[in-house]
C-alpha cells in the first residue's frame, strides 16, 4: 500500500509538469547509467528512448523486444533514480486492446508512471492503426492504470509526419487533429506528434489540441525558448542522445584501430564520478 501511494503521489507530480509555455524537459535515456546522468543533469523526469533501449538490448526498433525485456530496463531506471519516469513501450507490445492493458500494468510495476503509445503498428500494410483501433488501445491502458489507481500519464503518439500520411500539409494536420482528439476522447493524456518542428505547424497544434503537446526536438528544431513560447508542454529528443554517444563509441573505436591514437577519449568522464552515480 504504501509504495502504490508513493507511485500515486508520483504520478501526480509528473502529470503536474505538463504545463503549456513552461515544458517539461525529456533528455530520453536508454539504461540506468544514462538515466542516472539525465537526473544529476536536473531533469525533473526521465523518459526512456525505446530506439536507444532497444539497441541496448542488442535488438532494432520496432516492437522487437518482448514486453518483459523493454519493461526489465524500465524497472531497472526506476529503481535507480529519483525523479519520474515514463516509459516509451512502442505500439504497447501486445497484438490488441488486452494487450495493452497488461502492458500497462507491467509499466506500472515496474515503477514508471508514464507511458508513450504510439499509433503506427509494425509489419503491417497500412502506416496507422484505424482511428478506432487505436483508440480501443488507449481506453484499455486507461482503464488499467485507473483501475490500479495510479493517475498514469498517457501520451497518445502520432505517427501521422513521421510516416507522411496525407496529401500535404492540410490534410496532414487535418488528419493528425482528428486522431488527437479521438485519443484524448478515448483517454489519453496528451499527444505526441514527432516530426513536426516548424513553428507554424506547431502553433496549429497546441491552438486546435485540447491537450498537452509534445513535440520532438533535435538539430534544426527552435530552441526550448521558443518551442516553449508556442505552448509547447512537454519537449523531449527521442533517439537523439543515443545516437550521439553511439556515434563517439564508433569514432573512439576507428581511431583506436586505424590511427592508434586515444583523442576520441578525451573528456571523458571521471571514472569516480561515473561509479558514484550509483552509491552502491
């Protein structure tokens, strides 16, 4: 009892982060140890990249990890940090709506109080979930969390500008307001539409999103101040820091194999300082 009102008071404090003009700040991790950077960072959460997991685990992305084996890592981040966590689950590693309900009762042992529901299925024809599919997916991660009495916050993905669904910009956003309000019916908490970084797009979004927005950010995005300027709730950058600390590991290893030299290491960090993260 006492840790279900702990991850109450959690999940309460997270929810309570989503404020328009003044966004919750995502830097995505992928393991305890990145997770653990992320809080000493001053993250006031911490959010999971299931890309970066994912390959992590030895796996792409895409709903090739188990509901066990993504939910493993997420259970290992919580137990590490202090602070919030909402876990990236893909499309809810489940085939329907049941699924995804057992899914979110995995999520919510394994201590985050978060989720990102995505509606792109993987391996099949079409780029989306049916509107009404995928809405059944996101009653059921309500009712799970409701019925655990936990207030999880659920953040409805919206694959619409990532898989270039619509002829052009109108029917895309279109298409994109029509899914977020069916999700936000169906009882989500907010909405995440990657992709989209252009000021104009994203001021469409938050005007006509009866919601919080996410957006995700990266090289070439407006700055936080901006994005934040917008009515933007919540930024965070996906893949994006796992790509470059993969990109180091890559350049550190050819010049150790074709130069011999040792430059890519420099500024590392202390040795001390990384095994202090953990305190134990």
């Amino acid at each position: 009892m006492l840790r279900m009102t702990q991850q109450y008071d959690t999940a309460t404090v997270f929810r309570d982060l989503h404020v328009p003009g003044n966004p919750l700040v995502l830097p995505n991790a992928w393991d305890a140890a990145s997770a653990r950077l992320v809080e000493t960072a001053g993250a006031a959460a911490v959010a999971t990249t299931s890309a970066g997991l994912a390959w992590a685990l030895g796996a792409g992305d895409g709903d090739r990890l188990t509901r066990d084996q993504a939910l493993g890592v997420v259970a290992r981040i919580a137990d590490t940090v202090s602070v919030p966590v909402t876990a990236d689950v893909e499309s809810g590693y489940a085939a329907d709506a049941a699924g995804v309900a057992d899914t979110v009762r995995a999520v919510l042992a394994a201590g985050a109080v978060g989720v990102n529901i995505e509606d792109a299925p993987h391996g099949g024809d079409a780029p989306l979930r049916p509107v009404a599919e995928q809405a059944e997916r996101l009653t059921a991660a309500r009712g799970a969390a409701d019925a655990a009495g936990v207030p999880l916050f659920v953040n409805a993905r919206i694959d619409t500008y990532l898989r270039g669904v619509g002829e052009g910009p109108r029917e895309r956003l279109a298409l994109t307001l029509e899914r977020a309000a069916a999700f936000l019916a169906a009882g989500a908490d907010g909405v995440f539409v990657p992709g989209v970084v252009d000021p104009e797009t994203v001021a469409a979004l938050v005007a006509k999103v009866d919601g919080p927005v996410n957006v995700m950010a990266g090289p070439g995005a407006p700055p936080v101040a901006r994005l934040a300027e917008l009515g933007v709730a919540r930024i965070s950058v996906g893949s994006g820091i796992a790509q470059a600390a993969h990109a180091l590991v890559r350049a550190a290893a050819r010049e150790l194999l074709v130069e011999g030299t040792y430059e890519s290491l420099t500024g590392g960090l202390d040795f001390g300082e990384l095994n202090g993260l953990f305190g134990r």
